[in-house]
C-alpha cells in the first residue's frame, strides 16, 4: 500500500473503530460528524444502521469538502443491537442498560454493523449481522456490570472486547462486527477505493 493510499477519514469518535483501522496500518484522520441518530418509524435494524453509516459519511465528507481538505476515502460505521425486532441503542441510564441486559439474559440477540466508505460521489455500503448469544444472567452480575461504568456509550449495553465477554455463550458472525467494525466487510470495502491490505 502507498502512503498516499493508506490515509483515510474515520467519521467516527469510536475508540474500538480506530483500533481495528489502525491495526490495519491505515493512517486515520477524525472527521466529526454530528446527525440525529433517532430510529424512524417501523425502521428495521438494517435499514436503520445502513442509513445511518450512510448519514454520517455524507456529513463527513461535508465537512472534507468544506474545509478544502485533500480528497482521501472516508469512512463512516454504525452499530445496533436487535432482539425480537426491537433496536437497542445506547442506554440512557442506568435503567435502560439493566432492562437491556436482563433482555438478553439466556437468549440470542443480533448486532448490526453497517460501513460505509465514500470518496466524492462514489458511496460503498456493507452491513454484518452477528447472532449473540447470553448466558442467563443474575440480577448481581448484571450490577456488577453496570457499576463499572463500560455499558454506557455502548449499543445494547455491553461491550463484547470488555467485561461483558463472560456474558458471551457463543457467536455466529463477526467478531469484529460485534466490537463496531467488521475487518472482512471494511476491507472489501476499502479494496473498492485501491486499499490493499493486509
């Protein structure tokens, strides 16, 4: 990969997203991105993240342009969690993330990740979906959980990389899609824009 290649905007403020990328030897540079996050009515988990990751690349490359920055690919992501059609966001409190966590106590849930990578007028789009399963869970562990603090700023309250992993019995999928960026799908994506990797 040249040095001129391996340069990407990441409109994402995720530590986990800018892990993976760098992992990859990409050298990132943040574009902040603000849009309303808000799930539309009768909006499937898919729909919602593809939107979404599709939202947040526009507006990224808003701010590329705007700011007469050198055109490299940008990528934008979004990750949700649905459990019987419902979308788990990021809990509001400490409620919400004890109501989604004894939601998935013992059952399958789904995580949705959707990539999208853009140069211009040229948009890729990618989405994962990665079974979960949970052990049951007890009312102590799930505090426990909630009182390290990690639930809050992540989709359906637990971070799979973190102390949430005991919780995991199984995955079917993408790990990586899981943790908010799906390696296989991103790097199909970046192959689109000349991106060679590993």
């Amino acid at each position: 990969m040249s040095i001129t290649t391996s340069r990407l905007y990441l409109a994402s403020g995720s530590p986990r997203r800018r892990e993976i990328l760098e992992g990859l030897g990409l050298n990132l540079e943040r574009i902040h991105a603000d849009i309303d996050e808000s799930v539309l009515p009768g909006e499937t988990a898919v729909a919602y993240t593809e939107r979404l990751a599709r939202e947040k690349a526009a507006a990224g490359w808003q701010v590329v342009s705007n700011c007469g920055l050198p055109p490299h690919p940008l990528l934008a992501a979004d990750t949700t969690v649905v459990l019987d059609g419902e979308i788990f966001g990021k809990p509001a409190d400490a409620a919400d993330a004890r109501r989604m966590l004894q939601a998935f106590s013992g059952r399958s849930h789904q995580v949705v990740t959707s990539v999208a990578v853009c140069l211009g007028e040229q948009l890729e789009l990618a989405t994962s979906i990665t079974e979960v399963s949970f052990k049951p869970l007890g009312d102590e562990e799930i505090e426990r959980y909630i009182a390290s603090h990690e639930p809050f700023d992540k989709a359906g309250a637990y971070g799979i990389q973190g102390k949430a992993a005991v919780f995991v019995a199984r995955i079917e999928g993408s790990y990586t899609g899981v943790v908010g960026l799906p390696v296989y799908e991103t790097a199909q994506l970046l192959g689109k824009f000349g991106y060679q990797l590993p």
